[in-house]
C-alpha cells in the first residue's frame, strides 16, 4: 500500500510530442481512483507511464517519498491487470498464480501457503489444477487478480478488467474488485471507458480530455457538480443550452426567456439531466413541445420533446406514461440547473 503522487509527469511516445504534459494527480493510501475518459485521452498512457511500460519524460512518479521515474517495470513491484488477462496457457490457476512468487525466489512451500490463501480468497481453490481454457471469462477474471494480489505490490492496476465480460457478470465482478480491494487495503488505479462501472466501485473519480484531468473528485459531486461543459456531456447530461448571464444568478435563454440558477460569472452554458425537469399541465410552465421520439427503459420512459430551445430529453416513472406527439408543458427547477464556464 503506498500514496501515489504524479507531479509534473510528461509522456511522449516519439520524443516530440507529449501525450501527458503537466499531469498531476494524488492517490491517497488505500484507495480505489478510476481515470474514466473518452479513447485517445491519454488514460492508458498513464496506467502505462506509472506501471514503466513507458518511459515518462518529464516529472515524478512517487510512491510515498521514492521517485519511481527511472525504476524498471521489472523493479516497481506493481500488480497488473490486463484487459486480456494475459494467463499462460499452458499452466494451471495454480502455476500461474504462483508465477510471480517464483520469480521473486520465494520459498516453495511459502509460495503454496500464499497461493492457496489467495485462492480461497477469491472462490477459486477447488480449480487451482485447471488450465485457462476451461475456466468461464469471470473465473479468469479472479485468476489475474490473485496472481496481481499474490506478490503483496505497492500498487494494482487495472486495465479495463471487465470489458470483455457480459452485463451481468461486469455488475459481479465489480464488486468482486472492490472487496478485494478493500480486504487487502491497496491503493488501485482502474482504467475504464465504462462510467456505471467507475461511479460504482471509486474512491474518486479523473476525468480526461485531451492528456489533461478535466476533473478530479468523488463519483457523487462528477455525476451532480460536473465543473465544465466537457464533463457535463460526458457523464449524461444530455440537455446542455447556451445562455447568456444577465444579472446575478439570472441567464437569457436562446428562446429570449430568463432562468434562475445559481450565479456563475462568463457562465455560457446550463445543464439539466432529463429526469430533473418537472413535465405537468400547470399554465406557468417555462416551455412547451411535441413529443418526437418515446423510448422504454424499465424504470422510466425517456422522451425527445421539440421545444423553441432545440430538443430536449426529458424522462418520467413509467407510472406516467406519454405518447408520441403529445404536446407537454415542461419546467426547469432551479436546484435541478448545472451551470458551467467552460
């Protein structure tokens, strides 16, 4: 267990230019942190610039008070796990679980004692004689989790774990992920392109664009208080309208209307999730539109209304149930309005 600190780190992958430039991000002891973002934002770069599958060119890596920098991979004492699993073969979930201990020279029948605890840890003694290929996708899952927890590493990382598991057994191995992490007490970092997957398992939350983490906090205040009009679109806010600040916590509307919120100086633009906005009847109602598109989603319909601000997504219970081209009446409540800058 260790607190990772990326300070200043750049990354390049041909010496000119950098895909990290000025990153800094703070992990602190024992926590589990998702970088979430958008491919080509430079996520996997840095789950390879701290692992050392890439050389940084510029900045610190620190586990606690060591600049791990210049340490080869070999050296860093990190439990990885890869997207594809990357298990041997032609080994057993015993072998291949005790393949790390084997290099670190540990003694045999230490190895066994470490190996068959992490396999009862994990559900999986009673396969530990099974080859890869008759294991299902999860069992292989918890396979490279044990052969990355075995080794006692400063670090795990996580390499988009889950993305080649069906629905139902992502829902299942997330929490597998979490509780051995919290068993074991050791400060993760988990790639993933998957957002329901990162708010549900994380301590906190990065959110890149571009090489740079537009926003760094827990799952909560991303998913209520996203902090610019990238992260806003990103994490579902799916009605994003510009607006123009007026006076202190009033904004005009491209429709001419004003709407209350609260104040954002240069704000440019208000966000509101579709289940937010109050549909009803009342003659105080801010807009109105036709129904266009109505889709069903077990809890909940989600309508595109066309309104004089453009589309707007709204959703309702499935106790209120409306129909294409119905003309709704809807509102905006004030505690309900994202306001951003940027």
């Amino acid at each position: 267990m260790a607190r990772l600190v990326l300070n200043d780190l750049k990354v390049s992958y041909d010496g000119k230019v950098n895909i990290l430039e000025d990153y800094n991000l703070e992990i602190e002891d024992g926590k589990l942190v998702s970088i979430l973002g958008p491919s080509g934002c430079g996520k996997t770069t840095t789950l390879k610039a701290v692992a050392g599958f890439l050389q940084s060119t510029g900045g610190e890596i620190l586990i606690g008070d060591e600049d791990y920098s210049k340490v080869p991979v070999n050296k860093r004492n990190f439990g990885i796990v890869f997207q594809s699993y990357a298990l041997f073969p032609n080994m057993t979930v015993f072998e291949n679980v005790s393949y790390g201990l084997k290099l670190r020279k540990i003694p045999k029948d230490e190895i066994e004692k470490k190996v068959l605890d992490i396999l009862e840890t994990v559900e999986l003694i009673a396969l530990k004689d099974r080859k890869p290929e008759n294991l299902s996708g999860g069992q292989r899952q918890r396979v490279a989790l044990a052969r990355a927890l075995v080794i006692s590493p400063k670090l795990l990382l996580l390499d988009e774990p889950l993305s080649n598991l069906d629905a139902k057994l992502r829902i299942e191995m997330r929490s597998q992920i979490k509780r051995m992490q919290q068993k074991f007490n050791i400060t993760t970092i988990l790639i993933t392109h998957d957002q329901e997957e990162c708010f549900s398992i994380s301590d906190k939350v990065a959110i890149m664009n571009d090489g740079k983490i537009e926003q760094y906090d827990t799952p909560e205040n991303i998913y209520s208080n996203p902090k610019s009009i990238f992260v806003a679109d990103f994490v579902g806010f799916k009605n994003l309208l510009d607006v123009t600040r007026i006076s202190p916590g009033v904004y005009r509307l491209s429709n001419g209307k004003n709407i209350e919120a609260e104040d954002v100086e240069n704000a440019k633009k208000i966000a509101i999730r579709p289940q937010n906005i109050a549909v009803g009847q009342s003659s105080d109602s801010f807009i109105e539109g036709t129904i266009k598109v109505r889709t069903y989603l077990g809890e909940d319909y989600q309508y595109e209304v066309d309104t004089d601000l453009g589309e707007i997504v709204v959703s309702t219970s499935k106790a209120i149930a409306l129909n294409t081209g119905d003309i709704i009446k809807l509102n905006f409540p004030k505690d309900g309005i994202c306001v951003l800058a940027s």
